[in-house]
C-alpha cells in the first residue's frame, strides 16, 4: 500500500550582497538534496548591490531533515554573507494580537484565523479596553485586560511584555491597538511587530488622520501595514491600499470606508509576513 | 418640414448658505421658463451650512435665451445669496495649456481635444522649452516659446501673462510647467488656473516626488491636479488617482509608472472643470 | 429648556415618466411642510423618458408627520404617475439572512450589524446547515436549521417562507446560499431578495464560477451582487468589484481572493438597498 | 583608460516539463559563463507540471555572445525538453500596427515609441481607413492604406501579408483593427499578433459590447489584451482592466470610459510581449 505523504513546504528566505553564482549555488545545493522548489522569487536591487531570495521547497522530495538542511547551508550562507532563515510552513507562528476599543481589524484577523486562512496559532489577545472580551473568547482565545495609566504607562507595557514573552509570540500585531510602543519592545521585536497605520503614510502621520484627510479635501483616503520603529509611522511599509471618497463624504463616513481598507491591508499585511514574503532592509521592504 | 433642433444645453451652478427652499425656488424658476432639466445635482453641507447645485437645462425646452435668464435669475440669486453663473454648453472654453519639457500631459490633452472629446478651444500653448513646438503646430495650434531665466523670471511671466490675457483665456492648464507661478498669476486666474502634482497630495509636497516615493518604499504612487493659489500644492483638490508599485520598481520605473496617472488625472480635473462639474469652496471642493 | 430634537429623516424615491416640473413640484410640496433636504439625488434616463428621484428630508423640519406625508404627497404623485414611497430612516427594515456552508459573507454582514454600521433588525438566519449556528447565536440571533431534500426541495422552501412570513422580512439576503430559489419566492420578493454571485457577471454565469475563470485564464476575478429574479444570475445589478489574479493563482487562491470581493460587493449591494438608494426599472438599477 | 561598457541584457526565457534541478541547471549554466542575472522569475503549474523562467542576463558580465550562448545552451535546453529562445535586449521587434477608423489606441502606441518608452520599431500602420494617415506620418512612419472588400476580403489581407512579411515583422498589433484575421495569418503569427477586445473577456464576446454591457447594466467596464487565434475573443489573456460605470453613463459615456482602458491595457499588454514577459500554453498565458 502506497502511503500519502501530506504536503509540506520549507521556505528558505534569503538576502545577501549580490554576486555572480548565488541562485547557481543555492538552487544547485537544493537540488543535491532532492529538493523540488514549487515556488521561487529573486530580487536584485542593482542600485544597492542587494540581491534577495525566497524558495519555497516541497518537503517531501528532500533527502534530509529541516535541522541537517540548516547545519548544510550554513556554509553556503557564509560564503555568500547571506542573512537567511528556512522555517519549515507545517510549523505554525505565534502570534499576539493587540488591540484597543475598536474592533474591525481584531474581528478581521480572528475570523480569518478561525476559518483556516491565516496559517497561525493566537495564543492570546491583549487590550487595554474590556469591551472586545466575548468576541475574543468566543473564539476559544484567551483574552487579557492590560489597562494602560496614561500618567503611569510602564508598568502596563512590562505587564504586557511578560504575556508576551510567556507565550514566546514569534509575532506581534496592533490591530488598532491605539498606544505608542516603547522603543524597548519596538526594537525586541524588530521586523516582527506590525502595525495598520489609518492612512495612506507619508500622508497624515500622527494621530486623527482621517480628519486632517476631510479637511485638506482629498479624494482617496488609505491605510497602511508596516512595521514598527521607533520612529512613529516611520518603519518599514508592507501594504498599501486606497478607497475613494467625495464630498460627500463627512469625517464619519471616511472613518466607516477606512474602516474595510484597514482592515484589509492588515490582512494581507499579516498573511505577506507569516508566508515569509516580507524581507525588511533598512527602512523598505522586499515583498515576494 | 420639420427644423431639427441641435442639442443645446444650458449649465446653471449655484452655491449659497443652505436654506428651506432653494431647490424648489431654482427648479420652479426654471420650470416656469419650460426648463427641461437634463442633469442635477445638489450637496449639502450641513456642518458648514452650505448648499451646492448643478443643473443642466435643455436651451431648446427655454422660453428665454441665456441673457434674459441671466437677468431674470438675478433676484433669486440675490434672496438666496447665491455665488451663481450660468452658461451656454454651446460656447467653448477658452484653454491655454502651459507645458515645459515633458510631454506626456501636454500630448494626453491635445489629443483628447483633438478626437473631439475634450470641449475646448485652445488657442495657443507656452513653453519655456522648444523642443514641443513640433507637436502642437501639428494639431494646427500655435506654439509660443517663453524662456525662463533663472535669475530674472519676471519679464518671462510678463510675456505669458500678455499672451494669456491676448486670447482672452478662461482657464490655464499647467501641463507639467515647472516653474512656480507668481502669486500675482494665481490671484488672477483664482479657480481657473490648474496644474498636475507628481505624487499622491498631501504626500511628498514640493519638488522629486518621484524620488522621495522611492526612498520612503510606498506601495503605490499617484497624482493630484488641483486648482492653484499661492501655497505651493496646497490649492483645492479636483482629482487624485494611485497606482501600485513595488520593490521591483526603481526610480525610472516609478517615473514612467506615474506618467499614466498623471495625465489620466489631469485630463479628468480638466474635463470636470469645463464641465462646470467643479465648486470651490475655502480649500475644497465639490465635484459633480 | 430647549429640547434637544434627536437627528431624524425621512426617504422619499420616486420614479415616473419625465416631464418638465417634477422637481419643481416635489421640492416645492416638501418645502411647504418645511422640509429641509440634507441629500438630493436625481436621474433623467433621456433615452427612455424616465426621471428618477431620492430625496432625504430632515423630519424634525417637517409641520407634518409620515402618515399626512403620505397622504398628502399622494396626489402629487398620481400626477405624474409615479412610482413612489417614502420610508421614516427611524424604522428598520427586517432582513433575514439565508446561507449554506460558507461563512465568509455571512460573517461579514452580522460584523457590520452588529458594530451598528448596517442599520437594520436581523429577525433570524437560515441555513441548510448547522455548522454556522453558534456564530449567529453568539450575535444573539436565532439559527433556522432547513435542510434541503435535494430530491424534494419544496417542504424545504415552504418552511423557510413560513419563517420569513413570520417574521414580516422586508428583505431577504442570499449570503452565499447555494440553493436555487423557486420562482414564487423571487415573484413575491422582487426587489427584495438580494443575491451575490461570485463572478463579474455576466462572466461564468451558473455553478463554480471560479473554475471557469482559471480554466479562461483571466487576470481579474469579481463578485456581483444583484436582486434574484426567475432567470438564474440575469436579475439587474446592484453592485460589482473585480480583483487582481495571476498565473500564480490555482482555484484555490482564486477562492480565497474572491471571497474578500463577494463580502465586500454583497455588503455594500445590502447597504445601499437598505439605504433606499438602488431604484429598479427593467433589468437594470438606477444607485444612487 | 576604463570603457564604460553600455548597458546590455539577454532575455531568456524557457518553459518545459516540471524536474528537479531545472533552475540549479540553469543558473550555473549562466554563471559559468560569468553571466550576471539582473532579473529571474519562476514558476511551477504543479498541477500542470510544467516549469517556466524568466532569467535577464547582464550581457556585458559574459564572456560570450549570444550566438555561442545559444549553441551551448541547446544542449541543456534538450535534456530538460525546454521550449526556449534567448534575444538581445539591444535588438528591437519589428512591430506592425493594424489600425481602422478608431485613433485612440494608434496614438496611445505611437506615443508612446515616440517618447522612448515602448523600446521597438514600427516599420509601418497598416489601416483600412485613410483618416490617420497624417497623424501616422507625423511620426515618421509609413502608412499603407488597404481597403477591405466586403464582398472579397482576401486580396485585402494578402496584400496586407505581403507588406508585414516584405517589413519582417516580429509582431503584429491590433489596434482596434476591426476586420476578422483570416486563420491562415493567426497560425502563422501565433503567440506574436495581439489584439484589444473592448470587454472584460469572456463578459460580451463578439461585436457592439458596450451596447451589450449597457444594456445588461453592469457598474464595471473593461478591456482585453490577448492573442489572436482562429477562435474569436477565445485566446490567450495577457491583460485586463476595468473602468467604474453609472446609471449616469449612457452608451457613448461608456465608449468614451472605454477608450481610457483599451489603450492601457493594449500598451500594457504590448510592452509584456516586447519584454519577452509572457510565455502562453494552451490557452492561458505567465505574465512575469
């Protein structure tokens, strides 16, 4: 009887000074392995002399293990100076979702987890407001009300820092989650803390931005996933996207159709970033 | 036999402190005229108190030509207090196009006029570049070359402003001119004066849009055409279009790229002002 | 003491042969009873001769109340023959939402009722199956459980429409019901019973749309949402949205990427009938 | 003294069935050779199991010309079956556009190799029609008018043959040509004669779909790009876009929205062929 191997993908995520041989030189080492790639991108930024890669290889056709494929490329990587991880996709990431009173982005991300189309685990939801509590645990998640005193913030963000490190999140997501980020956690979680920006950045940074948008009068509002610097709505952009307004449209109504671009550009923000799409250099991104 | 009427259409646009009534004082004035109405629109601002409205006529269902509606709407006009004109769709809009060296814009629009679509006369256009003359002189529109010299711009604006005021220009498109129009310039031509911005307002204001797009690694680029007033892409937003880029794209890649919104965006705004379809208001707009 | 009058408004549409007068007449008899317009919309189909109307009317500015409206609006419209009938905004409208196994559009519609942003009562939700009940029941919405017999379908249908009778719907949502739906119920609810069907109509019309598109090999998928008449997908549009594909897209991607367009076009096809914007005449819509 | 070397790049593009090592062979191949990849994309149907790549070469890091390059890949290319051709990136298509009455597309195209942003020649504009011949000529490009006889349409197209074959053409586009392409020529210029259908395919195959469009009362227009086979509107998709419609749009709104996304989409469309970017099998096509 013949036994069904389940799918399952390695991804091996690579950026490194270019030169000539590097796709020769990895995609030769996966093939040695067996390996059959079902998914391949490359990007040379010929201006900055940055080449970036991401390979997606079937499991099931490798003769060794994701830890001997480590240990084996390791040499490789060397010789080519290459920033690199391979994360096995059977594997799921942890991931804390932070949010404040507003629900769009949380409801978004928890029903497409729930329905299996975020790939993650959600080991838990932290808040500084009770109001989200049914919603959340409605989905069998744990839910944490970590109140934020505005005089006296510390203490919540070390009270947050310790679930977080508790449930060893790989990732963190400020669906909304309205507080300012302290340069600790932004740089503990570099490249790893996204966060939707209610506006089309570098337009109307700071707070109330869908007001500032009503009243320079323009005609497209947006939003946008990045991640988090110090730097407030400074870091790195995964996702944009616009929906069109008019005057007819009062503050109100461009807070409600934000609303769907937010939370849509958060998604796919997430999804980009758990498939391993996102390489971060400086303050862009690559996005495969 | 029969005398077949050509379609002709009168443009009434109104603007006034919002009040009970005034759709049923403008639309029974007009029907008591045997007004056909062929397209309306009314906004109301209701946090600003202010009432918007764009009527079009059938002229062959008036009992009265365009002067004696003029004289006659008057007094309404003055119990409402209305801004307030109307015109005759028949008699074509005097447009000056201003371009520099690019010509993308410059050839969008003289196309769209030429194929008939854009409802204009353009009598001449400027330039402080030769290398356009070409094209224009064969659309059989003249072509008048202003330099600029860096060092003394004035008697440059004094020409333009000459040439303008000679063919009794209503509008002046700037069809990617790069020089700063002196306010005195702006002031004149106040609500008629329309230029295309390289980026996505208020995102990347002044000059290389294009670049600091590229180096702050948006997903998307776009283009505003707005009317001028002396701040610098400040004035009032006609119109404002995006298209998306990515790491693929360097800085060529993105200025190619926005070419396309660009000119779509200026030939829209273009289009919506002749069209009457435009009221400013403040630093905003209302676009029917 | 002032009393604070709470914000209150009143629809009125109307459709009815053009003629010169309408809207002198109609916002004349508003503004008698004092009625202030806080939105204003009309549309002449020059074509066809026929003029379509929607207006809001703020109520607190009224003399007079719905009852006497009606009432008193009534010889008005059999004037002009009319199509007509006014709505107080303060009474919702009863929708009961039918779905099969799919969640995606269901979700979507109880979020937006439930976050308060679609303005309406959801007496209770159908299905022919049990796997979304403790979904709606979270909402606190009753879950009708009617199953179909695939080879006897009506006792099925008998009891849904009981249901729906019992619970006086104004307007019965198909989100994603993969039932068809027998042409008495689509006669009794005519402009009533909205369906999404999960293609750019009127592209791979019938079953699994999403197989079709990827065996044609096109670039954009879309959603249509439209009201159900008699013929299978041919009932007029309301709403349409496409999104980008590529050939790195199998169905599966095509169903996941299509599932945000038929949320999103199925939510504002809802929003906008309940708003009383969408005016049907023959096969088509009038949105406004 | 340094010779600056001018950019320089091969394009080589290959599909073939699905293997391990493919891309290992591949790129070692070209690095061996010292080539330096600019810009590689992949992809794997894995359902078809077939293999396509995209690989750029910068011509000036090889230590070969294109015709040793050529010879030494053929042998390679035999091992894994691949379809594949190699072309200098220096060496522009021959590209002949076929025209009617309609100008838009034409211009669209000829403006577009006049700026230097489509990178080919354009040996000459055939057209049934005399109207764009000085519009043609301006650009220095011959115009051959070839009537059609209704009642005799093959004379017209082999004159029309004889010219395309007497100019070499590499490829040939439909500008909205609006003669049916005899089979013979579809077969002989298969996967290099593109054609602008202005529908969204396969929504209104055939002719007049802007009537059929209206009258369906769909609220999304579009245009298609595609390969010419015997089948009318049935080949390869390259590209597509839409345009947001109205109630408000009669039919020539609609033919005018329309015109702004046929020749977008056919100059997208042709620039992905001029780069060697889409690769068809069957009757779908890779757009890298």
């Amino acid at each position: 009887m013949n036994e069904v191997k389940e799918p399952r993908e390695f991804c091996l995520v690579v950026s490194c000074p270019d030169a000539v041989g590097i796709v020769a030189a990895v995609s030769q080492f996966v093939a040695q392995q067996g390996g059959s790639l079902t998914e391949s991108n490359h990007h040379t930024d010929v201006a900055e002399g940055w080449f970036y890669m991401r390979n997606v290889i079937d499991a099931n056709t490798l003769s060794i293990d994701i830890d001997e494929f480590r240990e084996k490329f390791a040499s490789l990587a060397e010789k080519f100076e290459m920033n690199w991880h391979v994360r096995d996709g059977h594997k799921k990431q942890k991931v804390v979702l932070l949010a404040s009173h507003a629900s769009h982005c949380l409801a978004d991300l928890l029903y497409r987890w729930h329905s299996g189309e975020l790939h993650c685990d959600i080991p838990c939801v932290i808040s500084n407001h009770e109001n989200l509590r049914s919603m959340v645990e409605w989905h069998g998640i744990p839910f944490h009300y970590v109140p934020v005193d505005k005089n006296n913030k510390q203490p919540a963000f070390d009270k947050m820092n310790e679930i977080i490190e508790r449930h060893n999140a790989d990732t963190i997501v400020l669906a909304r989650y309205m507080q300012i980020i302290p340069p600790n956690l932004c740089a503990q979680y570099a490249g790893r803390l996204i966060n939707i920006h209610h506006s089309f950045l570098p337009s109307f940074i700071g707070a109330n931005p869908y007001k500032k948008a009503f009243d320079r009068g323009v005609k497209l509002i947006g939003a946008t996933s990045h991640y988090v610097t110090e730097d407030l709505d400074e870091g790195p952009i995964i996702e944009q996207d616009v929906i069109r307004v008019s005057h007819k449209c009062n503050k109100d109504d461009m807070v409600r159709l934000g609303r769907d671009v937010e939370k849509s550009v958060l998604s796919r923000g997430v999804r980009l970033h758990l498939e391993d799409r996102v390489i971060v250099r400086g303050n862009k991104t690559v996005v495969f």
